[in-house]
C-alpha cells in the first residue's frame, strides 16, 4: 500500500508506486492519499479491512535538524542536506554537505539535542559524505580546480589531497576508501580504491578505473563486504546507464555489468547507477530518470524514476524486481540507502520531485524484506511536517539500522517578519521502531511535527 499526497481531485489510479517483478502479470496498483480525503476515506475503509496494507502512510519526522547558523541572508543557497550518512558512535551521529557555503557538518545527538561541528575551508566546498562503522569520511573540492581531498570527520583531519577529480561518491572500510570521481575527463568519470599502508602511515592508490566518454562512471560507488567486490555506478553508460562490478585479485578485474530488466528496453537516458547500495546479498540501485513502464493502465509519465533490486546468488546479481513512482518528474531512486538490524533489511528511496501538497516537497519511500522472505514490502512513506515547495526531500538518503536520515536542500528559512532565505536546506531523522516509523506523536516530542 502506498500513499502520495495529492490534490482534491486525485484520483485512485494517482495514488500509488507500482510495484513489479518479474513474472509479474502486471503491477499491483493500490489507492490511499494523505490530502486526498476524497479518494481516501473509500481508501482507509478498505485498508481497515486489510490490515497488512496499511503499510504506505504517510508519516513525519522524529527530528528536524538545520544548520547552527542563524539565518542570515549570506547562508541562502547554502544547500544543507545535499549529501547525507548516518551512524553510530555512542551516540547517533550524522554527516551532511552544505557545498553552497562550502564545507561539511558533523551532529551528534545527545541528551541535549543535535551539536553540531562544522568545517568551512574558505577554499573549498565538501562534496560529498560516507561513515562505516566508526570510520566518517568526507570529500572536498578546490574551488576553481577539481581537485579533490578526502577528509576524517571523526578527527578532521585530511587523509589524503591532491587527487584528480571533485569526489562524487565515497565508500569506506577499515582500512579502504572507494572515491568516486565522476565528473572526470569531461564526465568519463574515474574510481580511485585507496588503502591504507599502516608501515608508512599513508594512504595509497590502486591503479585508477576510468569510464568512457560520459558514462559518468563513479557517481555512486559501493563495496560489498559479502563478496569483496567493487560496485561502480555509470548513469551515462549505454542506453540507461549500468552498474559495473569488479572483483579483486591482485588487481580489480571487470565482473558482470548490472543492467534494467527488458521492461527498460525501450527507453533511454533513465540513470540508472545514479544511486546504490549494497547489504547483505542485496544491491539496490536508482533511475531517477526512468520513466513509467506502462501496462496500459493509467498514464504514462516520465521522470517517476525506479529502484531496482539485484540478488547476489554465487556472484551473480540477479535481477529480481523493480518499484516505481507514478507521477511525472517524481526522480524515485535519486538516491537509495540499504540497513540492517535483527534479520530484517530496510530499504530507503528519495522522490525529491514528488509533490505533496505543494510541486517537489520530495519524499522518501521505505521497504522491508523479512528474514526468509524473497519480496520486499512497501512500508510508510516519509515526508516532513513542514513540507514546502522545492525543498527535495529525498535529495540524499542514509540508513543505519532503524534509523533513516534524508536529505531536503531546497528548505526555505522563513521567518514572521524577516524575508525568507531560500534554500538553506535541512535534514530529517526518522526513526524505525518495531514494525513502523514513528514521528512526533508517538514519541511525544511534538516541537518538529505537525500532523497532516
Ligand atoms: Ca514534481
Ligand atoms: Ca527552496
């Protein structure tokens, strides 16, 4: 059961992601709404009576997280939430980019609320962020130049400069860093896998992996620790982009390439590998500019985006089924994030285009797969209680076991009284307990929450 905010005259056919796999007859096509009161009281009545689908609500934030600053006019276009990660170290902690001022923040949530530190280099912009166990990381960028640094944000401290492209995306292990540098070579896109050489005390390079023409290839990149293998997403690559796998021995050796199942076939330009994320035996990746696979049923539309789940079974990664928006420019799977907690893998996907009650608020869908199961279920869909226009929701998403962390960089400061300062950005925590995500009115903390 899936729900989209929409206006009065929403009908049922608009209300839901479409679910397929493969043998699928077609896609199961639910109705709910969460403005949608017309089509949604027939909606909640018939999901009271199927209690297993009362899965896709809407629910908000646990907390709210924006910037320490006061909101002056200089920290417009800041873009807080471009990048986020979320972690663990004795206390939940987040990494998140704000490149329109440059520089990286840090939170830690305490007894007292989020504290925050910040780096704001004069020279440079943080580009993007990552944190595995009790590693963070962050990539930097010299303005004017591309050329890159990777930084410790648990020590802030860099761990190695003067590489040769802006970092895109970054992937960490103890001991190993995956840097993502897509836009080189006029958007061929490298990957650098660095390891760390504890004799010397340095950080050192495995010879590059580089994409062709405009692959993009590095735009999102990811290890998977069952197999040891390299994941490297190349949006631009062929017709809708593909996921390229390298296994190592001795030194990284293409694998089988992840492509969309047929259904793909006869689109183009879909970005697929924009996104990606790997845990346990599962790899999930974005097409943010997929467009609707119609079945006849509905309308078509183009842009609703997809995530597609792939299944290593003996090294192989098997395609196993596909979700989508419904709604034209939607961009699900602009970003994905996978967790793990207690058997049960979660799976995040932004919509930052999604429109809920006002055009691109964004939002964030959650699935589930069970110990044993082979499906994977759609859950509540996230949004924030303070939903504006063009605030993207969705932009960036994390997942560390039930708690998920997204991204909305178009967030727009405004104040009774003082002009607004658009696009400072903000960050949301949800938090999964049990069976279900919980917001405010659950946790009784009702300061970052409004009921829709
Ligand atoms: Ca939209
Ligand atoms: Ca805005």
């Amino acid at each position: 059961m899936s729900v989209s905010s929409h206006p009065m005259t929403a009908t049922a056919r608009t209300c839901s992601v479409r679910r397929s796999y493969p043998g699928s007859p077609g896609p199961s096509e639910l109705a709910g709404g969460q403005l949608a009161f017309s089509v949604c009281v027939v909606a909640l009545l018939w999901t009271l009576a199927v209690p297993s689908l009362l899965q896709g609500q809407p629910v908000t934030e646990a907390d709210r997280v924006v910037a320490p600053q006061t909101f002056t006019p200089e920290f417009a276009d800041m873009r807080f939430g471009s990048d986020v990660a979320i972690g663990y170290q004795e206390q939940p902690v987040f990494l998140s980019t704000a490149p329109g001022i440059g520089g990286v923040y840090r939170g830690r949530r305490t007894s007292h609320g989020w504290i925050f530190r910040g780096l704001l280099p004069e020279d440079m912009w943080g580009s993007t962020v990552a944190t595995r166990g009790a590693d963070e990381i962050f990539g930097l960028v010299e303005h004017g130049s591309a050329v890159g640094e990777v930084w410790s944000a648990g020590t802030w401290h860099s761990l190695f400069e003067g590489i040769d492209g802006a970092p895109g995306a970054l992937d960490v292990f103890p001991g190993v860093i995956v840097v993502g540098m897509p836009g080189y070579g006029n958007g061929a896109g490298r990957v650098r896998v660095f390891r760390y050489n504890a004799k010397f005390d340095i950080w050192l390079s495995d010879p590059p992996l580089d994409g062709e023409l405009s692959e993009g290839f590095g735009t999102s990149v990811a290890l998977d620790p069952g197999t040891g293998f390299l994941l490297v997403g190349a949006p631009g690559a062929g017709d809708n982009g593909k996921v390229q796998t390298f296994a190592y021995d001795g030194s990284w050796i293409e694998w089988v390439a992840l492509l969309p199942p047929p259904e793909f076939d006869s689109q183009s330009g879909a970005a697929f590998g924009t996104s990606l994320a790997v845990e346990e035996d599962w790899v999930a990746v974005g097409a943010p500019a997929a467009n609707k696979i119609f079945s006849g049923i509905g309308i078509p539309a183009d842009d609703v985006g997809a995530v597609l789940m792939y299944q290593d079974d003996f090294l192989t990664y098997d395609f196993r089924e596909f979700f989508q928006e419904m709604h034209e420019g939607d961009a699900l799977g602009t970003d994905v994030a996978l967790g793990s907690v207690e058997g049960e893998l979660l799976l995040a996907v932004g919509s930052p285009g999604a429109d809920l009650g006002a055009a691109n608020t964004g939002g964030v869908r959650t699935f589930t797969l069970g110990p044993g199961e082979t499906m994977w279920t759609e859950r509540q869909h996230l949004i924030a209680s303070d939903r504006g226009q063009g605030d993207a929701l969705g932009t960036s998403v994390d997942v560390f076991e039930r708690r998920v962390v997204a991204g909305a960089p178009g967030w727009d400061y405004c104040d009774p009284g003082l002009l607004c300062v658009a696009d400072v950005g903000s960050v949301y925590v949800f938090e999964h307990v049990g069976a279900i995500f919980i917001d405010g009115f659950e946790t009784g903390d009702l300061s970052a929450w409004s009921a829709p």
